[in-house]
C-alpha cells in the first residue's frame, strides 16, 4: 500500500476522506490525518479539518459524503450478492479514488 502514495501524498487523505464518508476509516489513519492538520495549511493555505482541507483542495460539493456514501451501499449489495463474499471498503476507496480522479 505504500508505493500508492510515493510522489502522491495528498492522495492518502483522498482515500481516508472517502473511508470516512462511508465508515470505515480505521482510528489510526484518522489520528493520522488529524496530526497532518497544521502540515496540509501550510501546505495548502486552507483553514480547517483535514476533511475540510480535502473538500476545498477538491472542490467537493458539501453533499459529497452523502453521494460516496450511497455508492458505497449500493455497489455493496450488488458485490456481496454476486459474489457472496463481503466487500472490501479500502478496496472500494482506492477504486472510487482512482475511477473518479485518476489518484488524485
């Protein structure tokens, strides 16, 4: 997992802001992400949550989550019944991440 970040670090907040929207960023990464908080200002000029920081980089719509969120829920259902396995949300975050902004 760490190559996917070499020379695209914003990307990792990419990912854990869409783990977020759908429930499944582990404490870890969100401590992370927190911690990266005065970094992505300075970095950025932005002011905020590191979710906020994402969404202004991003120019996410305020409803995003909700849009990630319901995509999540329904390609889970279709997954999990075509497949009868459980479906993987990291994997679900680095497909959503790369299919809608080509890793960021």
């Amino acid at each position: 997992m760490s190559d996917r970040y070499t020379d695209k670090p914003f990307l990792r907040f990419v990912d854990a802001y869409v783990l977020k929207a759908i429930g499944h960023l582990d404490e870890a990464t969100e401590r992370y992400c927190e911690a990266m908080v005065p970094s992505l200002e300075q970095s950025f000029g932005l002011k905020g949550s590191w979710e906020q920081i994402v969404a202004q980089r991003m120019k996410f719509a305020p409803d995003f989550p909700a849009q990630i969120r319901k995509t999540w829920d329904e390609g889970k259902a279709r997954f999990e019944a075509g497949s009868g396995a459980p479906a993987d949300p990291v994997q679900f975050a680095f497909h959503f991440v790369d299919q809608s902004f080509g890793r960021a």
